[in-house]
C-alpha cells in the first residue's frame, strides 16, 4: 500500500471522525456524538482498523495514532505497554510527536518503567525537531533537574523557543525566568512581555501573574483596573490564587465595589481547591458572620484546614478559638 495514500486516508479519516463526534482529539472517544451510537461505534472501528493496517505498514503517523488509542483506550481496551510499543516504533522513525509521546510515559512511568534519563534523551529528539511541547518540557527537566544536571541557562534557552512558537507554557515559565533573574538577567519588563503573549492566550496562571504585574506595577506602569481584569479572567477559569484575591478585592473594595456575599463566593471556590489563605479567609467569614450566615462550626473546619498548611493566622485563631470554647470544647 502507498505511503501517501495511506496517510491520506487517515487525514481524511480522522478529520471526518472529529467532525462527526464533535471531539476535541483523536484520542477522545466517542461519547459526546451526536449521532447515535451504533454508527459512531462503526466510525471507531474502521478508524481503528485502517489505523492498524497502516501501522502494521510501517506508517510513522499510524504507529504513533495506534499507540494513542491504547495509551486512552480509545476504539481498543486501554493497554499502555502495547501504547509504548507503538510510540518506540514511530520515535525512532523520527516522528517527533511520537518521541515527545513516548518521553511522557517515561516520565510519568505509564506502560514502562518510569526513568526521567530516557525522557530526556526522547524529549531532546522531539525539541531538536522544533516540537514546541518537548522544547518546553526539556526546559523543565534542565530547570528542575530532572532526568539531567540541573542548568537554568540552557532551561531559558528552550523556554524561549517553545515560547517563540507560542507555547503558552513556556511563555509563562519564560516569564517566570526573567521576574527573578534565573538563567538570565532579571528583566521585569520581558517578564511582562512574555507573560501578556501567555495571558492572551488564555492560560490562567499567566492571567494571575499578569494581574500581579499590573497591582504592583511591575515592569508596567502600576493599574489596580487592569490587574482585578486579569485576575478575574484567571479566576473564572479556576485558578486559585486568582480567585482568593478576587475574594479579597470583594471583601475589600478594592478595585471594585464592595460586596461580602461575593468575597465568600470567591473565598469558597479557591478554598475548596485547597489555597491555605483562602481557607483563613472562609473561615473568618463564618467566625464573623461576614457576607455568610455565622457558622461556628464552619469556621473552625476552615481555620483546621488552613492552620494544618501551616497560615499562621488560622493557627492563631484557632488557638483564640480553642481557649474561648467557640465551636470547640473549652480548652485552657
């Protein structure tokens, strides 16, 4: 069979299976469709088999698709050794998705193994080629040490071209490199540059930093407006941090016009994710009966949650609380 006929095939296969299951990959299976169910079954099995057959063929794009529907079970029961069987045979045929893939599992020790030093080799390969996921990884495993000595120049230099290629991730780490001087000169200014390229994009904890950037006037001209913009546009797609100080703009007033009710919305949803500040926060609020009914109950389990991440104010007032008997037995 054809290399090119076959690659047409799954191109145009794979485009009308997303099309028609409304997925947002290959790799998703067909649950949401909107058609019913045993046609979308048919759709699965025969992508899955001209997927097989064109692997079996020696098709570096089918190898590294098959080896995706056994890393997700999608179309065949998940089984993540045949996955990595498939990757090892389209990474070495140099198809850098398949060896960023195939560094993936060993990282995390999915169908193999887990070994940093080979995810690193497998990462180099995929960044070498211009992968822009395995040139962000490949800056995390210098910046952290993993799998390979400990090197922040050389973390900053694959940051940047991932970042260059518009990797939200690597823009925001980038970011991160310039705010504190880490494998390049400090540079407030770029930090803000790469972290707007970031936020613009949507990735919330750039919106967050971004946010920073703005309320303390970091490499841009101080904007409390802009920085509660940022840090709701953060905050409305969960990040915690965001959504703690959103809750404090609310209880405040700053930036905003006050409003309890909302501080406890905002305090509620960062505390359920586990932010120890917000815990605190949530916690007064029930203690005083702000923008919430008062709960004596609630606010101790609060303050315990908070207090046990170590927020020296819980600690504190739990200690208050203890002592006095509120919502707990009287402890002298």
């Amino acid at each position: 069979m054809e290399k090119s006929y076959i690659e047409k095939k799954i191109k145009v296969l794979s485009s009308f299976c997303l099309n028609t299951c409304n997925a947002k990959s290959i790799s998703r299976k067909c649950n949401d469709c909107r058609v019913n169910g045993f046609f979308a079954r048919q759709i699965e099995l025969v992508f899955f088999d001209i997927v097989t057959l064109a692997a079996v063929n020696n098709n570096k794009y089918a190898q590294n698709l098959l080896a995706r529907c056994y890393d997700y079970g999608t179309c065949v029961e998940k089984d993540e050794k045949k996955a990595v069987e498939w990757y090892i045979k389209a990474a070495k045929q140099g198809f850098a998705n398949a060896q960023f893939n195939l560094a993936q599992n060993y990282i995390l020790g999915k169908g193999v193994e887990k070994d940093e030093k080979k995810a690193v080799e497998w990462y180099i390969k995929a960044a070498k080629q211009g992968f822009a996921f395995a040139q962000w990884k490949l800056g995390v495993c210098y910046e952290l040490g993993e799998g390979v000595e400990k090197n922040e120049k050389k973390a900053v230099e694959w940051y940047t071209k991932s970042a260059e290629q518009g990797n939200v991730s690597a823009q925001h780490n980038l970011a991160v490199c310039y705010e504190y001087g880490m494998g390049i000169d400090k540079d407030e200014a770029k930090c803000f540059e790469w972290l707007l390229k970031s936020a613009e994009q949507g990735y919330a904890l750039a919106q967050y930093n971004l946010g920073v950037c703005y309320r303390v006037g970091k490499g841009v001209a101080k904007d409390e407006k802009k920085g509660f913009e940022w840090n709701t546009k953060a905050a409305e797609q969960g990040e915690a941090h965001a959504q703690q100080y959103l809750g404090v703009c609310y209880y405040t007033g700053t930036s905003v016009e006050k409003n309890e009710k909302k501080a406890v919305e905002w305090f509620t949803k960062a505390a359920e994710q586990g932010n120890a500040n917000a815990q605190y926060n949530l916690g007064f609020c029930y203690y005083a009966g702000t923008g919430v009914e008062k709960n004596e109950k609630k606010a101790i389990e609060w303050f315990i949650k908070a207090a046990e991440q170590g927020q020296a104010n819980a600690q504190h007032k739990l200690a208050v609380c203890c002592k006095k008997g509120f919502g707990v037995r009287k402890n002298e």
